[in-house]
C-alpha cells in the first residue's frame, strides 16, 4: 500500500496541472460511482492529501484494472525516483487478472446469449471493413429482427423470451462460419459479419438456410413456439463504404423484408432509403393522430345467413392522413404494435365503438352486436377487465352486445391465464369469439374448454370456396365443428352469391362481406334498416 501511495502522490502532481483529467478525475468519479465499498478520504485538507487519498481509492479498487496498467507506464516512466518497485505493481497485477476477463467479458459479449454484443460487432465489422478494402473482397452485414417477438414478452412473460433468444442464438450459432461474426445487438436483433465473400449466390445460400431453421418450433420450457425472422443484407462496399452506411441501409432492407410479409430476407436497393424514412415519418405521424382526432371508426355489417338481417358490426379502425388521407390498415396497425401505441389506442377503439353502439340504439336502432378486434398486446393488459367494465358501465350498452374477436394463436399462447381472463369475460357477459379461424394451431381439446361463443372462418377459406375443394372442405370442417361444440359460424370476405349459397347449404350462421357492404361510416349504417325496423 506504500508502494500505491508514493505512485498516487507522483500522480496527483501531475494531475493539479488538469493534464490528467480523463485518466484521473474520469475514473475516480466513476469508480466512487461503482464501488460497493465505502471509501474513506483521509488527510489535513490540502489538495496534495486529496489527490493522494483519492487516488489510492482508486487503484486500491478492483474494478479500476486497465487503471492499474496505466500506472504501471508512469512507475516505469519515473524508474529513478520509485526504482524496480513496478515489478511490484506488475505482480499485484496479477491478482487482478480475473477480474480483467471478467470485465472484457461483460464489456464485449451478451450476457443472455454469450454472443458478441454491439460494440464488439462494431470493432469487428470495422476490422473486417479494412481487410476487405486492401483484399478487394466483397463481406456482408446481416440483421435479424424476430417478427412480433414483443407478442412473446407480453404473452408468455420475459423469462420464456430469455430462453427463446438463447435457442434462437444456438441456431444461429450453426448458420455461420468459424470466420463470420454473429452478434446479438438489441433485444430481438442479432447481426452477423460474413468476410472473404466471392459471390452474392453465397450469401444468399446463408440467409436461406437461416429463414429454414425458423421452421422447426422452438421449445423453451417444454413450450413449442413458432417464431419467423425478417432479414436485411447489406455488401460492402456496394451498399455502403463504413459501418453506420452498411448498418443504415441494412436496416432499411430488413423493414422492407418485413412490408414483404417477413420469414424473408432482403438484399438492400437504393429505393429502401426512402421507404425507411416514410416509414420513419409515418411512425411521427401515427404518435400524433390520436391527439389530432386522426382516427375514426368504420364499422362492417354482420349477417344472419337464414333471415337475411343486419345482426352486428366490426369495428375497423382508420387513419385519416392530412395528407395521405385514408391509410390502408396493413401500413399502420403494424407500426402500433410495434411502437406500442395499440394500448392507448385500442382503448380508444373500444371506447368509441361501444358508445356508437349506444348511440344506435338510442336512434331507435335494434340491439346491434359490436364485435372488437384485440391484440395480444391488449389482451395481456394488467387491467383489461377493469378497463372493459368501466367502459360497459360508462357507455351503458349491454355486456351481451360487445364481442371481443381473438385469434386462435393469442389463445394457446399461455393456457392458464387465457383461461382466467376469458372466464372473467365471461361471468361479465362479454361474448368472445375466434377470428381467423383455421389458420393458426388451436388443440381442439383446449377449444372445448375455452368459453368461445363463435368461430370466425377466415377470407382465405372463402375467397376460393367454389373453386378450390380443399378451401370448401375446411369451411365445411368448421361449421361441422361449430354445431358440435354449441358455438355459432361466421364467414368473413364474402364476395359472392355463389359463396353466400355454399355457406347458406353447409347451415354457417352468419357472414360479412363485400357481397353485402364494405366497411362503412357509423351513420351509413341507419341507412341499412328500413324504416319499419326502427323504433
């Protein structure tokens, strides 16, 4: 410690001068800021004896080891005045080299996954850049992003998405080469550095083989879990001369994979820049829409196959651009999601649309059943029961008139606290139904035990009924279904009569579609009745 105190003195000389700031005053504010010890500054108050106390605070303090090393150079620098006593700064070095792994470790690699984290890709991708420019040789930049992974925090909890990226990353880990790098540089987004590459069919062979090992179900906890990936790929130096370039345009591929329809990957163009900063812009624009009074509802007729009656609605949200005026839903109920907006938002959809059903009702309308879309983001919301029963109460309709429309896939998500949450629902009187029935993975077995009111057959099955006997056999498979279990059939994306009869033969309930009307403003639905149906 004798040894440490007469090197801190020399140093606190130097550093009255401000010469040392970064390596002196930098650290000790950070390693104060660290420790878990309680360090005690002695000395008669003159700034010698505060430096000097000071100082050794900081060297005596484990964390502080490329401090150590730093010391070392200015003992060896001043040999004459402390002669071969940095031998003996360099054997306490040693003592402090675990603790030097350690923090190189968690300085450089993803605690969760072991990969190399961002500023370690960074460097390398740097390096790589270097060599490529003096071999001449061609290396991609590729980013994974894992499609909806946020579903799965929300759905499953964080502990299950641990594990999830840790399989995912042992998958990955077999795509790549033993020269390539593979790091995880954000929650759900890993990127790799492939050097040494002669031919784009060469990259293009990995990134494929990467969309392929998505297809088997991940199993974290025993739970099987379907996950897809969107890629952006980026080729230095075509795509970009520097790493923020080929990262940047990366990026832009990898959104573009996902406008695509994700599971995919896409190889950066110049025409991505541009769609990147819509998109960027577009994601301002939607953060603002609610407070402009942006949104509105539009609301599609539900009907009874047998009477030919107008029995409910879906509500369908809109965005009414200033300047882009209406915005297909596809373009920015994904970024909601996204950006975590269909919170607020969705209340706000609940909210409106059932105060639109008191409304009608209020207007002589009969009782219309008010179906609602919701996300598994709002589903998995602390106070979603809450939140209903204070809209029911303040909007005064009916618990019987508000239909939640779920998909299958949110359903199996989390057995139990499905089955908490629909059996609230149900004690309230909320009807629940399953939308886009048949494309997802439900067990029959948890079907029957789920208290559903109705099966939704989705406009894929019904698009091609007349002509595709596959589609026809599926439809016929979930009405069959249906009756079997109590629970009443709607068709969506009727668009036909041909449809409307095959659905009206096979004894489905209900339909909505083109067939009878597109989805329409709140006060285009009066105009549906007839006069004599109003009271």
């Amino acid at each position: 410690m004798e040894l440490i105190k007469s090197a801190a003195a020399h140093l606190a000389e130097k550093a009255k001068s401000g010469r040392l700031w970064v390596f002196v005053v930098l650290p000790v504010l950070v390693s104060v800021l660290l420790t878990e010890s309680i360090i005690v500054l002695t000395g008669n108050g003159s700034a010698d004896n505060f430096w000097v106390s000071m100082i050794t605070a900081v060297i005596a303090t484990t964390a502080m080891v490329p401090f150590l090393y730093y010391l070392v150079s200015v003992l060896r620098e001043t040999e004459k005045e402390l002669s071969g006593k940095s031998l003996k700064i360099t054997s306490i070095l040693g003592h402090h080299k675990e603790a030097e792994q350690n923090l190189v470790q968690v300085t450089n690699y993803d605690v969760l996954t072991g990969l190399p984290n961002r500023f370690l890709f960074l460097d390398r991708l740097g390096h790589a850049i270097s060599q490529s420019a003096r071999s001449h040789r061609m290396i991609a930049v590729m980013l994974l992003d894992i499609d909806n992974f946020k579903n799965i925090n929300d759905t499953l909890g964080h502990t299950h998405g641990d594990l999830l990226l840790q399989d995912i990353a042992d998958r990955l880990r077999r795509c790549v080469r033993e020269d390539d790098t593979l790091a995880r540089i954000g929650g759900d987004e890993f990127a790799m550095v492939l050097e040494g590459v002669s031919e784009i069919e060469e990259i293009a062979l990995i990134a494929k083989k990467i969309v392929d090992i998505f297809s088997l179900p991940f199993t974290p906890s025993s739970q099987e879990i379907y996950v897809t990936p969107s890629m952006g790929i980026t080729i230095y130096p075509m795509d970009g001369r520097d790493s923020d370039s080929l990262l940047k345009n990366a990026d832009a591929a990898m959104y573009s994979a996902k406008e695509y329809g994700r599971n995919h990957f896409r190889f950066y163009t110049t025409d991505m820049n541009a769609l990147a900063i819509e998109r960027f812009a577009m994601e301002g624009a939607l953060r603002r829409a609610m407070e402009r009074e942006e949104f509105t509802l539009h609301y599609q007729p539900q009907v009874d196959i047998k009477s030919g009656q107008v029995i409910g609605v879906e509500a369908l949200l809109r965005w009414n651009h200033p300047e882009r005026g209406l915005v297909p839903p596809g373009e920015f109920i994904p970024l909601l999601e996204e950006n975590n907006l269909i919170i607020p938002v969705g209340e706000w959809v609940l909210r409106t649309a059932c105060a639109q059903c008191r409304a009608w009702q209020d207007a002589g309308l009969p009782p219309l059943r008010m179906a609602v879309n919701l996300s598994a983001r709002q589903f998995r919301q602390d106070n979603l029961v809450e939140m209903i029963d204070s809209i029911l109460r303040e909007t005064g309709i009916s618990p019987k008139l508000l239909e939640l429309e779920l998909t299958e896939g949110l359903l199996m998500e989390n057995i139990s606290e499905t089955s908490l949450i629909l059996g609230q629902l149900k004690i309230r009187g909320v009807l629940v139904a399953i939308d886009d029935f048949g494309t997802g993975y439900s067990s029959l077995s948890y079907l029957k035990r789920f208290p559903i009111d109705r099966l939704k057959i989705d406009r894929s099955f019904v698009q091609d009924i007349i002509t595709d006997s596959n589609d026809a056999a599926i439809a016929v498979a979930v009405i069959s279904l249906g009756r079997s279990l109590g629970l009443s059939v709607i068709a969506e994306g009727v668009e036909t009569q041909d449809q409307l009869e095959f659905l009206g033969v096979q004894k489905c309930d209900e339909y909505q579609g083109y067939h009878f009307s597109r989805p329409i403003p709140p006060e285009e639905i009066v105009s549906l009745f007839k006069p004599e149906k109003l009271h």
